[in-house]
C-alpha cells in the first residue's frame, strides 16, 4: 500500500473504520475496492451484504449515495451508526458515565449467559448499559449497540461465539482479551464517535434477505455473498448470535435461542448461499436482479462456483465483464480450537455492465 501521505482521502478515511473482525470482511481489500469504484461512473451505490459495513462506509467517504442491506441485525447496526448516521455521537461525558454504571447481575443477559461467555461482571456491565436505553430512548442507540458488540467481538478469544470460555481463563495475554467489557465499550465507543461523519448525503440501511432488494434502483450493486463452503459451513449466526442477540437484548422476532445448544446459539436463518445446491440459482437470481446497475462482485479464488463459471453465469445478464485481480492474505478459524490459520489467496473483482 502507498504511504499514508499518498492515499487518496477516502480511502485514507476508510482504512480506519472500526470494522468488527467479521468472517469474509474487506476491510484489508478496501484499497482495491476503492480503485476499482473510483474507475467507476456511478452515485447511488447498494451494498447488498454489508457484514462489518467497511465497505458501505468507504462508498460513504467516497461522497455516493449508500443503501446497506445484510441479514443479520449487528451488520445492520454498525452500518446504521457510521453510515446512515451523520453526527450523532456518543460523547465523552456519556461514554464516561455509561463505562461507570453499577452492573445488573439481575438482567436478562447475566442469567442467560452465566458460565457460558464472559466474566460476571462483564455480563453485568452489558444489562446495566441495556437498562439505560430502555430508560431513556433519547440515547444515541445505534453508536452506543456498535461499541458494545465491537467492544463483545474483541474480548471474545478468536471473535466468535462457537466455543464457551471466558476470556480470563485463556491466557495468552492479548490485550484485547486483558480488557473487560467496560475498558473495551470505553475505546470502542470513543473509535466509533471519531468516525462518524456528515456526507451531506440520505443513505439506509435494510435489515434482511438480499433478494427482498430485488428491482431497487441504484446505479452500482456490490455483491459480496457468503462464500460456498467447501467443507465446513458459512453460517454467520452461528459464529456471531451473542452480538446478533445483544443489539436487540435477544427481543427481535428471530432471536430466538435454541433449546439443545450449550452455548444458546440462535435459531439458524436459511441463506441460499449456504449449500452448493442451492447457490447456482442464487447467483443467477442476483445477477438479474438489478436491472440497468453496473455489478461488482467479490469472489476468491478458493470460492465455489470457479471464477469461470461465475463469469459465464454474469455474463448472462451482462454483456461486458472484467474481471480485476489482487493477492490478498487472510486469516481463517477452524474448527475446534484450532488456532487460525493464515493461507494466502487471489481476490477478484467481476465488474458486470
Ligand atoms: C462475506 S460477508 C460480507 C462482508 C462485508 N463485505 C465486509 O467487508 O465486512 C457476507 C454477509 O452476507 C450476509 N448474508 C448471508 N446471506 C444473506 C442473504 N441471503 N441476504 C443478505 N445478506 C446475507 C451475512 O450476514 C454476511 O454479513
């Protein structure tokens, strides 16, 4: 990457979104992203699976018009607090006395998740912090959900929430795991009200099935889908339910946790991306759907379907593809403890118009 001088400003501005550490996230592409946008005519711009919102916030910087859509409520939620809000912040004085209320070890969360994540008085903290926005609806609700599920991400061994374990008894000293829930919401919140900016432009957010944005006008349409598992799967709320739940205190209709799992996951959402069954008509079914709009879709090389085969699907409602290139590094968690691996691999662009 060019030094920090040379950087064009939007980007400048969106490398340090505090993205959550997010499966499939971009944020370490945005460079590429941004050179292939900025060759780009276009200003109403659609992030179709917003996840950590660090692409929509980079539309966002690059001046566009943004509708950030993804189908889970936490994705929602971070894109609602830096990308559709323009200047509502958290501030100093209410991040302070948020970091010092008295924890409820009476609330919901406490007696749900005891023993399971966290120490007590985190799960404490949590409940007290959810009080106060029953109490007093003129809290800035989505930067406050946005810290404290970035602030959960990062106290969470390996950020996600398949294995039980409380962060104090995995000692490899991080310190992201050292902090508790407190000291975290007090960086994260601080991080969240410094990026929040006014664009002077209306942008949304939608919460749900990609498909249900079918025949909605923009100009450009990213599409950065599940990957197709080749063995494992890429259930998003089974990695993320706890944050999932927390930004609505488990209240929202498909909250709900199941009964057989010991570290009460949520109920599963079927995504057609999910099995090789079914995600060949889900691509085709999104490539048709936004008719008139230039499409970027972000695939790797160790993805499914191939590259070719993706291009011969796009080309079907496209008549010019191009595909750009970039070698990108990524992390990935296995199974069962194991620690993360890195693996490197080829990431493309396929530009449709
Ligand atoms: C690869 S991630 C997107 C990452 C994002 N571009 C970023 O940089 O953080 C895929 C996202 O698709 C969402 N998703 C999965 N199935 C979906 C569906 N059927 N409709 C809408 N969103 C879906 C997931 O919740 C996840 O956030």
């Amino acid at each position: 990457m060019p030094p920090e001088a040379e950087l064009p400003a939007a980007l400048a501005a969106a490398r340090d979104y505090p993205a959550l550490r997010w499966m499939g996230s971009k944020l370490r592409l945005l460079p590429f992203l941004h050179e292939t946008f900025a060759a780009l005519d276009f200003d109403r711009a659609i992030d179709a699976f917003s996840g950590s919102g660090c692409v929509a916030y980079l539309l966002k910087c690059m001046g566009k018009q943004v509708l950030a859509n993804d189908a889970m409520r936490v994705a929602v939620t971070m894109a609602e607090a830096l990308v559709v809000n323009e200047r509502e912040r958290i501030g100093a004085e209410r991040i302070d006395r948020l970091a010092a209320l008295p924890g409820n070890p009476e609330g919901f969360i406490t007696r749900t998740f005891a023993g399971i994540f966290f120490t007590p008085a985190d799960l404490a903290f949590l409940d007290a912090v959810w009080d106060e926005l029953d109490r007093d609806p003129g809290l800035p609700r989505a930067p406050i959900l946005a810290a404290l599920a970035r602030a959960a991400i990062k106290r969470q061994p390996r950020g996600v929430f398949t294995v039980a374990g409380d962060p104090e008894h995995m000692k490899d000293g991080r310190r992201d795991l050292r902090l508790d829930l407190r000291q975290q919401f007090r960086e994260n919140a601080a991080l969240v009200d410094r990026r929040v900016f006014a664009s002077g432009r209306d942008h949304e957010t939608r919460f749900g099935e990609v498909f249900d944005l079918e025949g909605r006008a923009a100009d450009l349409v990213y599409l950065d889908p599940p990957y197709v598992p080749r063995a494992d799967d890429n259930c998003y709320v089974k990695r993320y339910h706890f944050v999932e739940g927390l930004v609505t205190r488990w209240r929202a209709p498909e909250a709900r946790i199941r009964e057989d799992s010991k570290v009460k996951k949520l109920v599963k959402r079927k995504s057609p991306f999910g099995s090789r069954r079914s995600a060949p008509a889900a691509f085709d079914r999104l490539f048709a759907a936004f008719p008139g709009a230039t499409l970027v879709l972000s695939y790797s090389a160790n993805g499914w379907p191939d590259l070719d085969e993706l291009v011969a699907m796009m080309r079907r409602h496209r008549p010019r593809i191009e595909v750009e290139r970039c070698a990108h590094r990524y992390s990935f968690g296995t199974h069962g403890g194991v620690a993360a691996a890195r693996r490197e691999t080829e990431e493309y662009l396929v530009v449709g118009r």
